[in-house]
C-alpha cells in the first residue's frame, strides 16, 4: 500500500496487517482523533462481482455492521465506525491484542474440557446478550473468536463477512467461507437463525475440544458442504462432561436445540464445576455412535420442557432414521428409563417405562488377583442426600461399560448394592463399580464392569458421606448437582459437597 493510502477516511492511520481471508484483511491502526488503537477490517468484494452484486455486497456490509454496533458486551469486539474509501466499506472495531482459536487450535492442538468450557461460558454469554437484542451472528466459528493475551475471550465479525459471502455464493453458487461450522438447515439454503447460531456455536466447542469440527475436514468444499447438509457429527472421544450438552447443541432438528441462554447457564454451571478439578478429563464419545438427534422440547409455555443427559444417549432406544441424507440416532423418550422430565409447569418427573439395552464394547480396566466369592445378592440402596434419588443401573442392564445414573427409588436389583471386605461395590453379584476403563481423572463416568480385583474398583465409604476411590481419591459426584432422573454419575473431587453424600436405603 502506497504512503499517501495509509489513511483510511482521513483520520485512521494503518499500521501492521494483522491478518487476511477471503472475505477482508485486519490491521492495526490509530484513531487519530480520538487518539486509541483500533482495528480496522478491509472487507474485500470478489472481483467477479458486477456493479449491482457489489453494490448489494456495500449494502449488506453496512446493514451487517450498523445491527453488529447495537451490541455492547465484555465479550463480543465492539463495531465502531463503518467508513467507505475507495469504494470499499471498511470496518473500525475495538482492538484486542489476541491470536484466533482457530490458530490456536492449529499451534497446539485440541484444548482441555474445563479451558473449552470457560472459553464457551463467555461465548454463550455474549451470544445471548446478541440474541436479546435480534441480533444474529451467522458466522460463528474459531477464526471469529479472539483469546485475549489477558484471558478475555471475545466473539468478532457478527455476520458482516457472512453479508458478502451470501452476494458471492448469490454470484457463483458457492461460498468463499468454509461450512465446517454451518447448522445442516443454513447449509440445505435455509437462513440463518438463533438455532443455527446455537449449532455452530457448540461446533466452534467441539473443534476446540476435539481438534476438528463435528463433520471433519476435506479439501473439497463441495463434500464438506454435502457433510454439513447431512449433519452426520463424529462421535467426540474428548469431551467428557461436555458431551451431553454438545450432543443437544447439534442435534440436527433446530427446535430440539437449547436456546443460547440455556447453553449459557449450562457452561456457566459446568465451568463453576470445573474450577478447583484438573483441567483434563475423560472422553465420553463411545457413548455416542452417530449424530445424536434428541427429542424435541418446545418452548412454548404450559408444554413440558425435557432434560436430557448422557445416560439418556447411553441407555435409551437408538433407531437408525434417514432424513434428508444424514444419518443419525433417534432417541424413543416413549421406550427409554433413563430419560427425565425436568422442571415444568405441567407435570412431575417421568417414571420408568421399557427400554432397550444398549451394548457397549468392553473397555479397558485393571487387572489384579480375582475378589473373594460374591457375596448374596442382598445389598442395600445408595441414596443421593441431594435429591433422595437411587444409584441405578439403567434398564438393569448387565453389559460391560454401561453407566451408572440415579433415578426414583423402587428397589430394584439394579439399585441393590454390596460393599464387599475387599473394598468393592458390587451389584448383580458379579458386576463391579468402576471408573470408565479403570480412568482415574476427574470427570470420569462411573460404569459397572466384571469383578476383577483391579485397584480401580476398590471403594471406602467415609464417616462424612462421601464414597472414594481407592486409586484415584476421587469421589461419586452427581454430575452438576442436577436432581433429574437419568443424571450420570462421575467421580469428582471429593469436597463434601450434598451431591457426593450418600446414605445406604
């Protein structure tokens, strides 16, 4: 760029290039009137563009940015000027020293659970903040979030590139953006929506995580964008307690998505969980065989509202269903034990009804000399102090690796459980307690497994309440201190806590 080109509109002074993309390049400039730094995004129009198209594409652009500049939020990049200089609009914003997740993701890989889950609580809050104002992002994915080099995270560009990549592809049948991160609906040609921000913002989660996106990446944009229309998700194998919630996020039906708000009480919620435990957890992806598609919870008032949770996926009836291309699991709330009615206005928590089994592989566990004879089948209740709910083995499944939840009391053979002398906890007296493939991180799911003697199946239930492992010194933790029937038990940092107390029935 030519000196006497450095300043845009007469007062911003360009000083470093900061990045590029096929939409626009950032730079980092001074305001010289009001004498702070800022960042300022030259949006590039295609070439191929007719007078008219590039026209349309200003226009958009400058519709794009006047909606984006209504929001103010800690955690989205403030717009503050749009300018034109040779023809071209340009974008004056807040500048913050930052490197996008994306490259992040790209310098070192996949992020940890609880970093995934404090970086999503921000984005989610900020997301809400937009959806309460009509506003609609439309291009969430990791290049548009920024890592502060303070910690702050922040979401950028609400839907201005995305303003011209609808001219392009208006243009020439296709979009200069990827569609990694696009719900199935946006990229069948149906508009964007706050369930379509929802979908990518738990795709943006699960590439953090996972260090991909939910449909995995190609080079040919024509079958990433037959992948995204088809809305086939990969199983995730690193999101541990973040699973049930992504699972929900990209659901492929829109109406089954929580809304943002909901997806930022429950990252709030997790991260708060989070905090004092260590930041790496265990995956629960063989919970999830193909897209998981829940049942839908209608927002309308008077209807009940259902939550849904990782026993849910792992215990309830999967039925293949082919609809519009993609593949993936229906799971019948009609047939399934595990499933619980959350709070609502219109009627108590569901109770049990017949399911399927669902048969996992045998996962790994330790090995050690085998137990002492079982002992009769004669053992008691454990009850959550939290919410006077049982441990239970969904559906009295007896398969290897099926995880333990707590659901209503009934004095089932499934909620009848035995400490043994040599510190097990046995049920069906063959099967053990133990954390997912003998896993000692917080976080892990609990499961039942053959009696083996291994170390990973050694429990003491202590005076306070608490029951902890022998190896790990984790403790049986309801996850999130959630009450509804179905909810997953993990072994947590043992702090006392009401939803790590228990009491034998």
């Amino acid at each position: 760029m030519a000196q006497q080109d450095r300043w845009i509109a007469g007062r911003y002074a360009l000083q470093e290039q900061l990045g590029a993309g096929a939409m626009g390049r950032v730079w980092r400039a001074v305001d010289q009137k009001l004498e702070r730094v800022v960042a300022v995004k030259e949006l590039l129009l295609p070439s191929h563009l007719d007078d008219k198209q590039a026209e349309d594409a200003r226009r958009r652009a400058r519709r794009e940015a006047r909606i984006a500049a209504r929001l103010h939020h800690p955690n989205a990049i403030t717009v503050h000027d749009v300018v034109e200089h040779d023809g071209q609009p340009w974008l004056i914003m807040e500048y913050l020293p930052s490197k996008s997740l994306s490259a992040v993701i790209a310098e070192s890989g996949p992020l940890t659970v609880a970093n995934v889950v404090r970086i999503g609580s921000q984005l989610a809050t900020a997301l809400t903040s937009a959806h309460r104002a009509s506003v609609l992002h439309r291009d969430i994915k990791p290049g548009n979030v920024l890592l502060g080099d303070d910690g702050t995270v922040k979401i950028t560009d609400f839907g201005i590139s995305r303003a011209l990549d609808d001219v392009n592809a208006t243009a020439t049948g296709r979009y200069a953006g990827t569609p990694a991160y696009f719900a199935p609906e946006v990229a069948r040609g149906a508009e964007g929506s706050y369930p379509s921000d929802v979908f990518s913002l738990g795709a943006t989660l699960y590439s953090a995580v996972e260090g991909m996106p939910p449909f995995g990446l190609t080079d040919n944009p024509i079958a990433q964008m037959y992948r995204a229309a088809a809305g086939t998700v990969r199983p995730p194998e690193r999101a541990g307690v973040l699973t049930p919630l992504l699972a929900r996020m990209l659901a492929l039906d829109p109406a089954v998505r929580p809304t943002m708000a909901e997806c930022a009480e429950q990252l709030t919620q997790l991260d708060r969980h989070a905090s004092p435990a260590p930041t790496m957890m265990v995956g629960l992806g063989d919970l999830l065989t193909s897209q998981v598609s829940l049942p839908p919870s209608a927002p309308e008032a008077g209807r009940r509202r259902r939550r849904w949770t990782v026993a849910t996926v792992a215990a309830a009836l999967a039925v293949l269903v082919v609809i519009g291309g993609g593949t993936f699991l229906y799971l019948d709330h009609q047939k399934s034990s595990a499933v619980a009615a959350g709070p609502s206005t219109s009627g108590s928590p569901a109770k049990t009804s017949d399911a399927a089994k669902t048969t996992t592989s045998a996962p790994k566990t330790t090995t050690g000399q085998p137990s002492p004879p079982a002992l009769p089948a004669s053992g008691r209740p454990l009850v959550s102090q939290a919410s006077n709910l049982c441990l239970d083995v969904p559906n009295k499944a007896t398969d290897n690796g099926t995880g333990i939840t707590v659901f209503d009391c009934n004095g089932g053979e499934n909620q009848r459980f035995d400490f043994t002398a040599a510190g097990e906890i046995r049920v069906y007296v063959t099967k053990c307690l133990q954390p997912k493939e003998a896993g000692t991180q917080a976080g892990t799911p609990l499961e039942i497994f053959d009696c083996n003697g291994g170390a990973a199946q050694k429990w003491t239930l202590r005076a306070n309440g608490v029951i902890a492992g022998t190896q790990s010194g984790l403790c049986f933790d309801v996850f999130n201190a959630d009450t509804a029937f179905g909810t997953p038990i993990i072994i947590w940092t043992c702090a006392g806590a009401a939803n790590q107390l228990w009491r034998q029935g």
